[in-house]
C-alpha cells in the first residue's frame, strides 16, 4: 500500500520528467517511428506520400547488398582499430600528463586543440597536407630520402581506411585523455603511497593497482567511443565520399536514401545501423555492468 | 631496529615555509609522538621522515645512514595512513601480502606470513573479504597489518585512530601499545589528540608552525612546559591564562591583575612575567573574599565522573576549573573566590616563555618522577 505523502511524491516526479519525455517523443521518438515505418514500405523521397506496405524486403535487400556489407565491415574495422589505439594512446598521454611534468597545464590546453576543431576542416587539412603531389606528409617523405615518390595516401584505395582511421586517432584521442585524466585524478592518492612506502615497481602499480581502479571510467569511455566510431559518418564522407573504401554503414544508408533516393531501403539501412548499435551498446554495458556498478562497487 | 635522525630539516611548499629547521633525534626502539594544532606540519614532517615528500633543506637519519636521498621504498620504514589507503579492489590477504609479492617469496610464504600477521591482530576470519566489507576498525588493523608484514625497522603513523569513533579508538590505542612492547620496533606517531600523545608517547614533540616547540617527556610537557604554547596546548580543559603586570625588585616581584589578583612571587631567573597560567584542575573554587582572584560563577558542568565550572573574572578573561565532586549550593551567578597552591602558578615573559619561580621545582620534580 503506498501512502498518500508517496503517491504525491511520485506524482510529482512525473510531472517534473514529463516536459522531458515530451522533448524527446518529438526529438527521438518521432523520426524514429517515421523511419521504422518507412523501412517497411516502398516509398521514394520526391514523392514519400506515394507509396505501399512491402513487408521486409527492403531490409532483404539490403542484407543482400555486398556494398552493405563492405560497409559494415569498414565500420567494424575502423572501430575495433581507432578505438583500440585512442584508448592507448588516451591512457598513456593521460598517465604522463597526470604526473607532474613541468608546463603541464599547458600540454593539457594544447591537447585539446584536435578535439576542439570542427571535423570537417580537419579532415580537409589532413586531405591537403596528405596530398600525393603537394602535401607536406609526402613532401617530408621525399626529402627525407625515405621513398622515391610520394604515396598516394587518399587516392589509393587500399590506404584509404587506414587514412580514416589516423585522422580519427589524431582527432579523438584527447577525448579518452580527457576522460581517463578525469578518472585518474579522483584515484584517492594515499593509496598510491602506500604503493611507493610498499616498494611496489611502477609497473606492478599500473598493472595491479591503476588499472582495476581505472576499469570503470575506460570502460565507459571505450563504450563512448564505440557507439561514436559505429555511427561515423562526417570524416569518412568529407575524405571519400561515397567511395567504397572508406564507405561506413552511415554513408551506405545515406547514399541509398540520398543520391538514389530510396526512401524505404534508405531507412531499412538506417534501422539496421541503429539495431547493432542499440546491441552492442547493451552488450558494453552488461560487460561492465554498468548500471550496477553504483550499487556493488561503492 | 633503527634510530631516526632529522639534521636541520626545512621544507617549504612554494614560497610557504611549512617546516623551519628541525632538529630531532629519536632512540631505537623509542615511540615518539608529533603533536601540534592542525597545519603545523606534523604530518609533513612524518611524510618527510617516510620519503614521500622531498626534504628541502637537512637531513633524514634512518639507522645512521643519511636516507634523504633514497627512496621510500628502501628506507625500511612502514606507513599507516589516517585514511588506512586500503587497496579497495583487493581481498584483505592481498592488501596484507602485496608488499611481498615484489620480493620474490613463494605463494606459501607469503600466505604463511599474512596468516601470521593476520593472526597477531585478529582479523584472519576477514582475510578473504575485500575493504569495502570491513568496519572502520577492522580496516585500521588490516593497515597495520599491511606495516607488520613487512618487518620495518621504523613505523611511521599518520593520524591513525582519528577516523574511529572514540571507543575503538582506545581499543586499538592500547593494542599499538602492545605491538610496541612487543616489537619494541622504532614509532613515530602523528596525532592532534592529546590523550593519545599523553598515554602512549616515550616522549612528545610538540610542533607549532613548523617549529619545535618542545621535545619531552608527557611529564615533563604536563608540569614544566618551556612556554605558553606547550603549556596551552597540553591538558584537557587547556590551561587558564591571564595578563598581568609585574613590579620586580630583584628577585621578588608583585604580579597584579583582573579579580583584585595581588600575588608575591620569587622569581629564580632573569625576565618580568606577563601572564600567568593555572591548570583547571589545579584550581578550588571558595567563597567570595577568599582565595587570590575573584570572579562570577558562569556555568556548570555534570560529566558525571568530574564538574566543570566557569568564572568569569573580567570581560575578556574567563577560566574554567575542573571540580571532582559536585559545587553544592553555589548558583550561578554569584561571586566566588579561586585559589590554588603557589607551586601550581605558571609564570610567563612577554615571548611567551615559561619564567621559573620559588616553588616552580616542586613541578620539576614531579615531572621526573612522582607527584611530591
């Protein structure tokens, strides 16, 4: 039996989330429904009131598509790599700048620079300085005797992806720094003293004691990361294009709803993205326990 | 077992002096105790002492071997934190046996040490929980157990018992008085409780903003502080201060001051006192007219097991006396007298340092040995 005093508690905590929930049917959940219906029906963009109920075919075919396929591929590759480095990367660089290092307020302002810049001209001053004929990644190259010629970093195929991934190692790892320095900086620091008083090596400091401490705050920045890598769309676009190299599941599903205006298939695609990544997110998530870590490790 | 030595130690924290030359000898097998008001640097001088903070000026004297230079980990000394700095995501045989896992022990060693430990101070139906799972006294123990295992020549404490409600703090006060009897290991003990100092101390190092004030026996800082700090600061209700003046011819010298104070005391040193100083406990409360000062009975005090009564005896001077039986019909309100045995004046010169008078050996005495 509740009581009235938690009957109107809990009245108005409802009334306090609802404005939310509002912003959110209208925000989320409406375009969401738009295009779960859509991926069912035949509908082209030009003329989207026209059209009829089609079943599953539309995600038939694109499961059917190899060009789909290609594109889940790339965006597996590019995450399970970029987000593999970046976390290294972030956890060193955030170890080092978390020891005290002369001028580190400053190093800390500097690494940020990358992650405050807007994709898009990144990736256009990366494309430029990577230029097979002008850049000055190939210019260095040569006049470094380290090769004959330079490489055609963008326009080959094959280096396409891994020029995706560099640019987005470049791009996103002072987030993780950002994230794991946060992390390291609430690790209370007696603990780490007991550790030197103990004669523990440095190594078996990390191992032992940093990184069981520094798990839950990796563990939510690689899920950040993941579910950010897995929808990737502006750098690989604004690089390639369309190009199938480089070519994400975003692009896939924005090539076929766009440049062939194929509003159905457009959203069967843009729904299968959304399912993995709603899956692997609860996959992450479970893996860490996340929800109850609060409950269980405080 | 080890001696410690500090040799003219300064440290400062940017341009903020925290610790002016210290100098500080500590016996083998000795347990000195640092006490001090909050931010005098006691704890910084222990941290100095452990390695974990880099002296600035001086020396650090472990076994007569200059560590200043070494690290933490090879000093041989071991580190109890006030906040006990318990691996959290460690079981508590783990936390204990850590320490040994980088010295090349087998697993069975190791297990054989930390159940030895573990033992000794009675936790080893814990050893497979994890600190999370501990009472606050329980996880003091581990954390010394954590110091035990490893065998060091000097332990050091910060604070160790000021996280435990107060009883389990006598608890675990009496059981490292044990473990020092038994190990007759060198300590070290930061505190800023004074009963602690006082009950477990070989001798007490007061500090005050960096400086020493003194080094003594309880005793000895109890009955015969060198100056008005040590003397304020050691006992529980501190001691009662007033300002004075002083005529002094030779030797002899009248002090006078708030409450018709009117005082002849011989004065066996050089200086012209300032301010007096009495114990609460020293002090009886008589009728008014009676006694050396005069004032107005403020309040009263039941703890039960002693009374507590304040006088005011001028706007800004009021003392409080520490009674072992109840006051009886005197209400507050009215005026009473204080006296006390001359021998239990304290006399001090305007720098604060104590002024020795007539009766003052009396004191002396007692300090080295008992009351007389």
């Amino acid at each position: 039996m509740k009581t009235r005093l938690e009957r109107r508690e809990h009245l108005s905590g409802l009334l306090f989330v609802a404005p939310l929930i509002v912003v959110l049917i209208l925000v989320a959940g409406w375009p969401l429904a738009r295009t779960l219906y859509f991926s069912l029906t035949d509908a082209y963009l030009d003329d989207s009131a026209n059209h009829v109920l089609v079943g599953f075919d539309n995600f038939v075919e694109v499961a059917g598509d190899p060009v789909w396929w290609r594109a889940v591929r790339n965006t597996a590759i590019f995450t399970a790599i970029s987000v593999a480095i970046e976390t290294v990367l972030g956890l060193a660089i955030a170890l080092l700048v978390h020891g005290a290092i002369p001028g580190r307020g400053l190093v800390r302002a500097a690494i940020l620079v990358p992650w405050a810049m807007p994709v898009v001209v990144s990736t256009k001053i990366w494309e430029w300085m990577l230029n097979d004929q002008f850049g000055v990644v190939n210019r260095a190259i040569v006049g470094l005797g380290l090769a004959d010629h330079g490489v055609a970093w963008v326009a080959n195929g094959s280096l396409l992806l891994g020029v995706v991934i560099f640019i987005d190692v470049w791009m996103t790892t002072p987030f993780m720094v950002l994230l794991i320095l946060a992390g390291l900086q609430i690790l209370p620091e007696e603990i780490f003293e007991a550790a030197e008083v103990d004669g523990i090596p440095w190594w078996k400091r990390l191992w032992s004691i940093t990184l069981p401490l520094l798990a839950p705050t990796i563990g939510v920045a690689v899920l950040f990361r993941v579910l950010d890598a897995l929808r990737m769309f502006d750098l690989a676009y604004v690089l390639a294009g369309a190009n199938v190299n480089a070519m994400t599941m975003s692009i896939y599903a924005r090539d076929r709803l766009i440049n062939n205006q194929e509003l159905g298939i457009g959203s069967a695609a843009s729904t299968m993205v959304f399912l993995l990544i709603a899956f692997v997110a609860i996959f992450i998530v479970g893996a860490l326990r996340l929800d109850r870590s609060g409950a269980t490790e405080r | 077992m080890a001696s410690v030595a500090l040799r003219s130690v300064s440290k400062s924290f940017g341009h903020v002096p925290v610790i002016t030359d210290v100098n500080l000898e500590i016996a083998d097998g000795e347990l000195v105790v640092f006490v001090g008001p909050s931010g005098c640097g006691k704890s910084t001088l222990l941290r100095l002492i452990a390695g974990l903070v880099p002296v600035g000026v001086g020396d650090v004297v472990i076994d007569d071997e200059v560590v200043t230079d070494i690290p933490a980990s090879k000093r041989g000394i071991a580190f109890v934190f006030q906040s006990y700095a318990l691996y959290p995501h460690m079981t508590i045989a783990r936390n204990i046996g850590f320490a040994l896992e980088t010295l090349g022990l087998s697993r069975q060693e190791i297990d054989a040490k930390v159940a030895e430990v573990a033992a000794t101070l009675k936790i080893d139906h814990l050893l497979s929980r994890r600190p999370r799972e501990l009472s606050g006294g329980q996880r003091q123990r581990v954390a010394i157990g954590r110091a035990l295992v490893r065998q060091p020549e000097v332990f050091l404490f910060d604070e160790p018992l000021s996280n435990l409600d107060s009883d389990l703090r006598m608890e675990m006060r009496m059981e490292i008085a044990k473990l020092h009897a038994n190990l007759a290991a060198t300590m070290i003990y930061v505190t800023h409780d004074q009963v602690e100092a006082m009950t477990l101390a070989d001798r007490i190092v007061v500090l005050n903003k960096g400086c020493i004030e003194q080094i003594g026996t309880p005793q000895q800082l109890y009955h015969a502080p060198q100056n008005r700090f040590v003397a304020g600061f050691i006992g529980s209700p501190r001691m009662n201060f007033m300002s004075v003046s002083a005529n002094s011819s030779g030797a002899e010298c009248r002090v006078q001051g708030p409450g018709n104070l009117s005082l002849d005391v011989t004065l066996s040193g050089p200086g012209s006192p300032a301010e007096i100083g009495i114990r609460p406990e020293a002090l009886s409360i008589t009728t008014q007219g009676q006694g050396k000062v005069t004032g107005t009975l403020e309040r009263l005090e039941d703890l039960g097991h002693e009374h507590l009564a304040y006088v005011r005896i001028a706007p800004d001077v009021a003392w409080s006396v520490r009674l072992p039986n109840a006051l009886g019909k005197i209400s507050t309100g009215t005026s009473v007298g204080l006296d006390w045995r001359l021998e239990d004046l304290f006399l001090f010169g305007k720098d604060g340092r104590r002024l020795d008078h007539s009766l003052s050996h009396e004191r002396s005495a007692a300090a080295n040995g008992g009351r007389v």
